[in-house]
C-alpha cells in the first residue's frame, strides 16, 4: 500500500508563479512532471497525490491555479472527481493527464467536456525526454499568458459594429481550442429551434479523438452530427465536423450544390484542423449569407478567415473575455474589429438565429 504525503517544493519562485497540484497514481509521472515544473520560475508545484480523494482534501484548505489530472486513478476516477475539482475552486485549471489508448482519448474528450482546459498527452514509459518537457510548459504556458497571446501588442479591442444582416443566413461556422468543448456544450443549450441551414466545426483536437468528440457532440445537441468527408452534401440542421487530420472546406459543386472538401495541408500557422480555411473557404461558397462563431482558444487561428466573411458581407461573433478559457482566438478577432457581438456561449444562437433572419 502506497501512502501518499504532502510534497511541496522549497525552490525559490517568482511572484504569483502558477500553484500546481500533480494527481497522478504513478510516481514516476508524479516526480517527472515535478522535476519539470520546478525548472520554470513560473510554476511552483505545491502538492502531489496519488488519488482523487487526497486531491479533493488539498483543495479544501489551499488555493491552487492548476491541477494536472490523471483520468485513470485509484478509488475514484479523475473524470469523476472532476466536477468536485471545478466546484472546489471556480478559478481553478484543470489540464487532463492522458495516456495514448482509444479509452483514454474518449474520457479526455469527456472531461473536456465537463470543463478541463486542456489535454495533455503522457508519452509511454522511458518516453519523458525534452520533447515531451518542451511541449509541456509550451501549453500551459499558453494557458496561463493568454492576455500576451490574445490580441497583438495588447491592443485595445475594438468596439463591434453592430452592422445589419445583409441576406439570410445560410451557413454557420464554429472554431475552436482550448475549452472549446466545454464551451460547445453551453452553446448548444442555446439551441432552441431548428436552424435550417449547413453548420460547420472547427475544433482543435488529435486525430485519435475524431470519433469520441463526434459522439459527445451527440449527446450535446438535437443536431444530425457527422464527421466530414470529402463530398458529403451539405444539408441543413446537421453540424459536421473537421476530422483531426484536414481542414474542413467547402465548395460548390455540379447543379450548384454545396459539398465538403477535406484538405490535408496545415495552415501557416501549423494549424491542422484549421478555422482560417474553414471561414475563407465559406466566404467564397457563400458570401453574405455566410458566418462564424469564435470560442475560446489559444492563438489566432480564425483571424484571418473571419476577415474574408466580414469582406464578402458576412459576420462574426466572438465568446466574450470573461467566459474564456483562453481568450486568444475570439481575442483576435474582437481585436481585429471582426466581431458584431461578444457574449457568453450559451447566448450565442439565440442571437444568431435572430440575425440571420434579417433580411429574410
């Protein structure tokens, strides 16, 4: 039986470094990660656990700013113990601890779901070298700097024009990152009439996780939910969904229908699946009648995509600052003076299905 012991760190750190709680049930993951966090001034590991229970105990009596959560533990499960983490601590961040197997992926994307800000894949055993280090302190970095990332210069934003519809609506875009399936979850609650046209995703998300993301999807929303394939026939009131691996595109096709054109290619940014393809490629299909949906993430990725709707008499709505995860990529574009509205996800179809009637 292996008793678990408060460990904190006595490094030296910086003002307001990032308070880490490592659960995790094997020690070597455990001490890894440690030795990891502790050679970054930003981060001060001041717990590890080897369950759910005594993580939930910690969190009782100390602040943290992020858990790092293995989903498979010990008596109770990380992806059980989730909502209680999140309850414990509203500012809390979760990033989830997940191995490479099919099962893995699914918890992860449901605990994404739930509300974890991340997915951090752990490589196999002796695998923990500089490039799983790097890659590491790489997202949480961009979890917890996204007032630097968000918007160029931290340039004011930009007030949104509240510009009119100029035709109806005939096809929506969704793009998103980090908390960005928690965040679908909220907006499809908002969801309370057919919509009557094609909807697109964009979710940065692995491969491996194509299928379970589209399976939560299905348990979100009253939509027919696909994942994209080359050639499908848009239809309306079903919301496909980019495959990890290629941009989900449009085109017209034979007798003017509108079908799907995967893309393989990453983006400049080295995006992949990417929104900028996405919206531009709607933009060209569709015109006016075309608009996007910005939740949360990291980066910029939408930005430039956003620019060829609102070009072609389109529109843009972006989730607000405060309900972000990360407010990177909606941050762009309100940054851009993209955007016709900022708000919360769950408000966010009621005003598009407003809207896109104008000029009906």
């Amino acid at each position: 039986m292996t008793v678990n012991m408060p460990i904190m760190t006595h490094i030296r750190r910086q003002q307001g470094a990032v308070r880490t709680l490592i659960v995790d049930d094997s020690v070597v993951v455990r001490t890894v990660i440690e030795r990891i966090l502790n050679n970054e001034p930003a981060y001060s590991v001041v717990h590890k656990s080897n369950s759910a229970e005594l993580a939930l105990g910690y969190l009782a009596d100390h602040a943290v700013d992020l858990v790092l959560l293995d989903i498979e533990l010990p008596g109770q499960s990380g992806l059980a113990a989730l909502p209680a983490i999140l309850k414990a601590q509203a500012d809390v961040k979760v990033a989830i601890l997940s191995g490479k197997c099919e099962e893995g992926s699914a918890a992860a994307v449901e605990a994404l779901a739930l509300g974890a800000s991340d997915i951090v894949s752990k490589p196999g055993s002796g695998s923990f070298g500089d490039q799983f280090s790097q890659g590491l302190i790489d997202r949480l970095n961009r979890l917890f700097d996204q007032r630097v990332t968000a918007v160029l210069s931290a340039a004011p934003v930009v007030p949104p024009v509240a510009r009119p519809a100029l035709q109806p609506l005939a096809c929506l875009g969704i793009g998103a990152s980090t908390g960005g399936i928690h965040a679908l979850g909220q907006l499809f609650e908002g969801l309370s009439a057919p919509m009557r046209v094609p909807l697109l995703l964009t979710q940065h998300l692995p491969a491996s996780f194509t299928v379970y993301f589209a399976q939560q999807l299905m348990r979100m929303t009253s939509l027919r939910v696909k994942v994209a394939e080359t050639g499908d026939i848009l239809l309306p009131d079903t919301l496909y969904v980019a495959p990890g691996d290629a941009n989900l595109q449009v085109r017209r096709g034979l007798h003017g229908r509108v079908m799907v054109q995967l893309n393989p290619e990453r983006t400049p940014a080295g995006n992949l699946p990417g929104v900028d393809p996405m919206f531009a490629s709607m933009a060209e299909v569709y015109g006016a009648g075309a608009a996007g949906v910005v939740l949360t993430g990291m980066g910029r990725d939408g930005t430039v995509g956003a620019r060829d709707i609102v070009a072609a008499g389109g529109w843009i709505v972006a989730q607000d600052e405060a309900s972000s995860v990360v407010w990177g990529m909606p941050g762009s574009v309100a940054g851009a003076g993209l955007t016709c509205a900022l708000m919360e996800p769950h408000q966010i179809m009621d005003f598009v299905a407003r809207r896109g009637r104008v000029g009906a």
